[in-house]
C-alpha cells in the first residue's frame, strides 16, 4: 500500500502532461485543417514530364 503513495502523485502528473501537450497541440493549429490532409495524400507532387 506504501506504493500508492509514490503512484498517484506519478499518474496525476503523467495525466496533467498530458493535458498540457493536448492544449498545446490546439493552441499551435496542430488540428485546424484536418480534411486537407486527408486530400493532400491523393495528390502526386512530384509531377515528371
């Protein structure tokens, strides 16, 4: 039971990083233009003539 204490803190933290790198993610436009990189795999960039 003495493990619980070192657990809880550790997964709370664990779980707050979490959060934290999530809030990043949407502040920095990580999930802004999700449909136009579904398309953008169907499209050949690299165009040989």
């Amino acid at each position: 039971m003495e493990v619980l204490i070192y657990l809880v803190p550790m997964a709370l933290l664990l779980g707050l990083s979490g959060l934290a790198a999530f809030m990043w993610s949407l502040k920095s436009g990580q999930y802004d233009d999700v449909q136009g990189a579904a398309v953008r795999v169907l499209f050949d960039d690299d165009m040989r003539k």
